[in-house]
C-alpha cells in the first residue's frame, strides 16, 4: 500500500509521516531536503534557481514512486510528485521566478513521468492556515527557510487548495491540522489514525 502526505510547507508532513511509520509498522519515504544541493541558493536567489531546484525535486519523487511500486512494502511518503508539477513550479512561474521556456520544459518533463506512474492509494492533505505553518516553520528553524515571506506561502496555499478540490487521482482524506498537536497529545495522533484506519480498511 502507498499512501502520500501532502502540504504546504510547515504543515507538519514529515513529522506524521514519521509517526504513521512506526504506528503501522510501514516504511517512510521522506522528501529529499538535507541533500538537496539546490535549497540554500534557492532562497537566496529563487529567479535563477528556481528550474534546477523544481526538476531536483521531480527527478527524486520519480525515483521515489517507482521504488514504492517495485518494492511491494507498504510505504508511507513525505509529498507527493503531483505538488511541484501542480503548485511549487506554477507558483514560481506566476511570480515571474520561472521563465517561460523553462515552465515548459518542465511540464513537459512532468507530463511524461506522470503517464509511466501510479498515484498513491491514499492521499492525506494537511490543511493549515498561514499563521499556523509560520509559527511550525519558526518552531523548527532551519536556516534556508529564513526569508520565506508570508505571501509565498499564502500563494502556495491558494494552489494546494485548488488542487485539492480537483483532486481525482484517488482515494483523498483531508485533515485539519491548526487544532491539532499530534506530536504532543497522543489523543490527537490517535483522532488521525482512527479517520486513516476508515479509509484504508475499504481499499
């Protein structure tokens, strides 16, 4: 089985995933960041670093999903593929941090390792509002993610949930996470598992 975790940045997606591993015994994929070569400049300068960090990350979730697939574990992944194609670039690209040529290419790239793949048989979004994610993002504070400004991050949740209300791919379950501390309060890790367990049961 493969389920996804996808969210804004700071919406607490690598903390569940970790939590979610170790209560069902499943193996963690978790997002490349520690290795990235690409995230320091980045933030630095996003306009000439936009392109190389977008297909690092696409080349690496690709990887990712056809490892899941060829595994046969019950894997538990930190993002999915379909957030850089259909929220992070675009995002980049309306800012005018990504140029034309460089979308295109991208889109193109992603519309052919998309038509080789599977998506994930469980979808869990983590919806937060800003005021939550930069209090995590300050919580956590690692240095790279410094300067992300409030309207990056309000734009980028504008796109995560206009994905999400199109979102068709498969089975998706949506959870409120600015009342929640499922890191702290094992009642509330317990409320996720008790909705995930519903889903999973059925497929």
């Amino acid at each position: 089985m493969h389920i996804a975790i996808a969210g804004n940045i700071g919406a607490g997606k690598t903390t569940l995933t970790k939590l979610l591993a170790k209560h069902y015994k499943w193996e963690a994929q978790l997002e490349d960041v520690v290795d990235n070569p690409y995230l320091d400049d980045f933030y630095n300068q996003m306009e000439r670093w936009s392109f190389n960090l977008q297909v690092y990350f696409l080349n690496s979730r690709f990887r990712q999903v056809i490892q899941i697939r060829e595994s046969g574990k019950n894997i538990i992944q930190d993002r999915t593929i379909y957030e850089d194609a259909n929220i992070f670039a675009p995002n980049l690209h309306a800012m005018g941090l990504m140029t034309n040529r460089d979308f295109k290419n991208y889109s193109s790239l992603f519309s052919l390792m998309e038509s080789t793949v599977q998506p994930p048989d469980l979808l869990i979004y983590l919806r937060s509002s800003i005021p939550n994610l930069v209090n995590q993002i300050h919580k956590r504070g690692r240095e790279y993610e410094n300067s992300i400004s409030i309207d990056y991050l309000s734009r980028l949740n504008e796109r995560y949930e206009a994905w999400i209300h199109k979102f068709q791919k498969g089975r998706l379950l949506i959870i409120n996470v600015d009342d929640l501390d499922f890191v702290e309060k094992a009642v509330d890790l317990s409320k996720i598992i008790t909705k995930i367990d519903s889903e999973i049961n059925t497929l």
